[in-house]
C-alpha cells in the first residue's frame, strides 16, 4: 500500500459525504500536518477531531518541509501555503496527494507529484 498525504480539500469532502472514519483502519498510511488541522480544519467543531482519529498526524513540520512550501509559494503565488506545504510533504516524502483541488492537481502534475481524488479513492477501494 501507498503513502497518502491528504490536503484539507480531501479531507473536508471525505468528512462530509461520511467516509472520513473509513481511513482509520489504515491510519499509518494516511498523514495531514498538524499545521493543517489547526489552521484550516477548524470548522465545524468536530471536523479536527474526527480527522485526529482518522489519520495520523504529523506533530512538527521539519525546517526542510517549511522551506520547500516556501519555495512552492514563491513559484506559484495562487496557491495557499497549506497547499505548497502538501506539495512539499509529496515531494520530499514520496507521498501520494490526496486532493480534489483541481488547480493543486495541475501544479502537482508539473512536479510530477501524484495526486488521487476523493472519487478515485472511493472507486480504486484504498480504503
């Protein structure tokens, strides 16, 4: 089995449609930066926690990730830097990105960084 790193996008539709708790069989396989969470999945109120229960959550961004998100936003000034922070864990980690931002896709596509949708996810039976 592959190594996903989920974007916030993956994860609130996966929240949404009930399918988020599914991941947590597999949850070694499964990461979201800390960061994320407390930034970007505050809302609403349980959405942190059932994502904390889900997955596993990555407690401190290395210096060496912060400063490829960084050089990410630098190129692409339309992304978010949550978005360049899950290009930069794919990158230098090898994940897998789970998104369904079509624009992180296109960007992810010119790193040769592979990306899977919430619908592939479902259809391909990851989890």
């Amino acid at each position: 089995m592959k190594y996903f790193y989920c974007d916030s996008c993956f994860l609130i539709s996966f929240y949404q449609n009930g399918n988020l708790e599914s991941l947590s069989k597999f949850k070694d396989h499964f990461f979201v930066s800390k960061t994320q969470i407390e930034c970007e999945l505050i809302k609403p109120l349980d959405l942190a926690t059932a994502v904390k229960k889900s997955i596993t959550v990555i407690e401190k961004d290395r210096d060496e990730i912060i400063n490829k998100a960084k050089e990410i936003c630098d190129l692409y000034e339309t992304l978010s830097f949550f978005d360049c922070l899950c290009m930069a864990y794919s990158s230098l980690d090898n994940y897998c990105l789970l998104t369904d931002d079509k624009a992180l896709i296109k960007k992810c596509a010119l790193h040769n960084i592979e990306t899977i949708t919430s619908k592939d996810v479902l259809i391909k039976q990851i989890v």
